[in-house]
C-alpha cells in the first residue's frame, strides 16, 4: 500500500467483500452454464445469465462490469454472422473499459485462431475450466476495476502508453483525489488534471472506481 493511502479521506479502499457486492458479472449463453451459481455461493451476488443480446444498450449489458460470451450460439438476435465472436467485436468496441471473457466447450486456439472476437476479447476460458479458474479471473478483473491499488496500476499503465514514461504512484494518488474531491470525472477534466490530450481512456478508469460502477 502507498503511504499517502492511509491519510486519505476521499477514495474508497474496498475489501473484497465490498468488491463483491458492487460487481455486476454477466453471462451471455444460450444454454444454463452451473457455474453461475457456484459465483453466487462464493459472493458475487450480481452475477446473472441472458440467453442473448436484444441490444448492445440493453441495462443487463450496459450495467455489467465483466461479461462472459459463449462464442457458439449468442450473437443470433442482432444477426453477426459469426454468433458470439461477432458479438464480442461489437461490445468491447462500445464498451472498451468492460472486461469481456470469450468462452466454449470447443477449442478455441483451432476452430477460431485468427478471429477478431478472440482477439479483442480481455481474456479466454474453456467451459470445461474449474470453476475456481472461473473465480480467479473474475476476482482478478474486478479488483482491477475496485480497487484502489489496481486502480492507481491501471492509470499508470495507460499514462505509460499515452506518453511515454511511468508517473509515480503517489502523484497519481494526488491528482486521483483532486478529482475525487471536484466530483468532475469528465474527459476534459481529467485530460486537464492530468496534463493529457487523449483522456478517455483514464477518465474512463476513474469514472467506474470512483462510483462503484453506480
């Protein structure tokens, strides 16, 4: 933990526990998958399945945080000619901040190797998997998002990639929590705050942590 972490006042530090109970994971599968319940047993009480996508801004997929897309049979209702990998292309283009799993019973790395849904897709798991595998990745993506550690991470990763060199943790903290006390999460304040052109990307980052995804 960074040192000025337990001086501060205005950024939540959320347990595990509270990470659970504000994570919304989706499952997009035409067929019931028991896992579902195994994640709500282990406390991710907003887990939930829909056999397919009526709409891209439907709230089951616009509240999520992490969705799990079979790659065979979902995709059909908004006809992508390559069910759910077509769908996998379409949602992480709108929503570019959500985690998106590509899953199957069949072997992905064969029967999909070059495909953009694949590709673009956060992470891949077969159905097949144990379920703590499952678990693992959900609690990895959603501390990502929650947690202040992770979140100071991911902001110092995308400056990296933005320009060029690595800020450190507590400057982050700093401009973090003078967007926290502002209320202002908007892309032009945080390019502001943060000196930067493109903003999107971190504003987006700050955005969810700082809301609880609310």
């Amino acid at each position: 933990m960074f040192g000025l972490f337990t001086a501060n006042k205005k950024l939540p530090e959320r347990s595990l526990d509270e990470i659970k109970q504000i994570c919304k994971v989706l499952f997009i599968d035409d067929k019931n998958f028991p896992l579902i319940e195994i994640l709500k047993t282990a406390g991710w009480v907003n887990t939930r399945r829909i056999k397919d996508v009526d709409s891209l801004d439907q709230s089951e997929v616009r509240e999520s945080h992490i969705m799990f897309v079979d790659i065979q049979g979902v995709g059909k209702r908004l006809k992508f000619h390559d069910e759910g990998l077509g769908l996998i292309v379409a949602l992480k283009t709108k929503y570019p901040s959500k985690k998106i799993i590509a899953y199957s019973a069949e072997d992905q790395g064969q029967v999909q190797a070059f495909s953009d849904g694949i590709n673009m897709a956060d992470s891949r798991m077969s159905k097949n998997a144990d379920p703590y595998q499952f678990q693992f990745l959900v609690e990895k993506f959603a501390k990502e998002a929650f947690s202040l550690n992770e979140c100071i991470e991911r902001i110092k990763q995308l400056l990296i990639k933005e320009i060029g060199r690595s800020v450190e943790s507590d400057a982050i903290l700093k401009k973090l929590t003078k967007i926290a006390t502002s209320k202002n999460f908007s892309v032009d304040e945080v390019g502001k705050v943060f000196n930067l052109q493109n903003a999107a990307n971190v504003s987006s980052v700050i955005q969810l942590f700082l809301t609880g995804g609310g």
